[in-house]
C-alpha cells in the first residue's frame, strides 16, 4: 500500500511539473552525454596510443661521406653502428635504407602531395638506419646512447614519438574542453534539481503536513520528492547512452571511416558504449539523488 502510494506521488510530481522536469532530464542527458564522450576520447586515445606506439620507430640519418664510402653499410663506422643498435636490449630490428630506398619511401609517402613529390631529388636524401624497440620507453636510452654519435657516421635523428605525441595532445585537448562542459552542465543540472525539489515541496506542502500530523515520518514524506529526482535523471542518463550510440553510428564511423582505415585512431566499438553506460547510469542517480537529499534537508523542514 505504501509502495503504491509513493509511485503514484511520484507520478503526480513528474506530471504537475512537467516543464521543469523536462529541462532537468534534457540537461541531466547533455551533462551524461558530454561526459560519456570524454570517457569514449579517453578510451580512444588509450588503444590509439598502443596502435601508434607498436609502430614508432626511431630512424639514425648517416654522414653522406659515409654513405658514399660505404653505400651498403657493410664498413665501419656504419656497420659499427648498426651491430651496436642490434646489441643493444630491447631493439627488435635495424633496416638499413641506402639512398635509392630513400628516394622510393619518400615518393611513396607524399605520392598524394604531388607538389611535393616532384621536388624531391634522387639522391639527395640521406641513408638512414631505422630502429624498432619491444618497449617504447626503451627509446631514451637508446637515443641517449647513439643520437650524438658523429664518429659512429650519425648525421642526425628523427624520434617518431613527438608526431605521436602532438596528435595526442589534441586528443587530451578534446578530452578536457568535453568535461569542461560537462561540468558547466553539471552545475546547471544541480541548480535544476534543487529549484524543482523546492517547488515540488512547495507545491504540496499542505498535504505533507498532514500526512506528518497523523504520523508519517519526514523520511516517509521526503521520498517521492527525491526519486522524482532520480527518475528524471535515470531518464536522462537513458537518452544520454542513446545519444552516445548514435554518436558512435554517425560520427566515429563515419566520420573517422577513413582513419580507421589506415589505423591511425583505433575504433570505438559497441562494447566501449555500453562499458561507459553503467557509470553514466550510476553517475546520473548519484548526481541526483545526492543533491534533492541536501535540498530537502537543507530547504524543506515539514
């Protein structure tokens, strides 16, 4: 009986302020919503990042005096460096690129860019040695090693790592404006929830103190004003996760086909949706059931 009585208060307070229950599960569902995206960003970057860093390799541009005393690398100081390379731990391979091979990755790389591509000379463009490390944080160490090394031939170095972490430096730009507005939301969403728990209270005030003259408990009195809040919020967390999945359907697919692709960003898949989808759930309740619980401690004394 009681049970059935709390639903049906429940019912009655979403439909008298239907309005402001509207808006409430509108900025519950955008504030989720941003925030849900700042999570599947956060997850994108974390798989990307491992794409990238699987494939990073760190390249050693020789002296041209040495590429052409040696344009196979089969002399010291160039086969030095290269047995060094090999030695030391944890480098899986060294390639060596004489300056034909160069010239042929060079074109294939800017074979988009024709302006590009047509000023690049054939051989002009130095030998190198290209180095692929098990564990990106070996990379130091090497470099450290061999980076400065002219009597070993080293011209100078490229270090794949600073591409990798400039792209991903706009990755967390994007990760941080998503919750910055989210949080923006969030504060207007707690403003909502506290305006329409005091004027559910205060629309019905008059029942609530009779109820509490013939014995019902505050607690008694106090709970379907906050599940109203709990409900509009778990509505809103609701649309939120749909709103998530079209996102995924029409913007990462879509959007991103292309760098998909070619790998470069790794693909956020159905199960990274509903993996966020609990915590939008839980956070929406919290959020607000936390916050009509201080109101009507705070604000209603019936």
């Amino acid at each position: 009986m009681r049970a059935n009585f709390i639903i049906s208060e429940v019912l009655n307070g979403l439909r008298r302020n239907a309005t402001m229950t509207i808006a409430m599960i509108i900025t519950t569902a955008i504030t989720l919503g941003m925030f849900g995206g700042g999570l599947l960003v956060i997850q994108m970057a974390d798989k990307s990042q491992k794409i990238f860093l699987d494939r990073v390799e760190m390249e050693f541009y020789l002296n041209p005096e040495v590429t052409e005393r040696d344009p196979q690398c089969q002399a010291d100081p160039c086969a030095q460096l290269r047995r060094g390379l090999e030695n030391e731990p944890g480098v899986t391979s060294v390639t060596y690129l004489d300056k034909d091979e160069a010239y042929k990755r060079a074109k294939e790389i800017f074979a988009n860019n024709p302006d590009l591509a047509e000023n690049i000379v054939e051989g002009t463009l130095p030998a190198s040695l290209r180095v692929r490390v098990s564990d990106p944080a070996q990379f130091d160490a090497v470099l450290t090693e061999y980076a400065g090394r002219k009597d070993l031939g080293v011209d100078a170095f490229k270090d794949d790592r600073k591409l990798v972490q400039r792209i991903f430096s706009v990755l967390d730009g994007v990760r941080n404006a998503t919750f910055a507005i989210a949080s923006v939301l969030a504060v207007a969403a707690i403003l909502l929830i506290i305006n329409t728990v005091q004027i559910a209270a205060f629309t019905r005030r008059t029942e609530v103190s009779i109820m509490r003259l013939v014995g019902a408990t505050r607690w008694y009195t106090q709970l379907p004003f906050l599940l109203e809040a709990v409900v509009s919020a778990l509505v809103g967390a609701l649309l939120a996760i749909g709103g998530l999945l079209l996102a995924k359907k029409f913007f990462f697919d879509t959007a991103l086909k292309e760098l998909y692709g070619v790998s470069f960003f790794a693909r956020i898949e159905l199960a990274d949706v509903l993996f966020v989808a609990p915590w939008l759930i839980l956070g929406g309740i919290v959020l607000a059931g936390a916050t009509a619980y201080v109101t009507l401690r705070v604000y209603v004394r019936e």
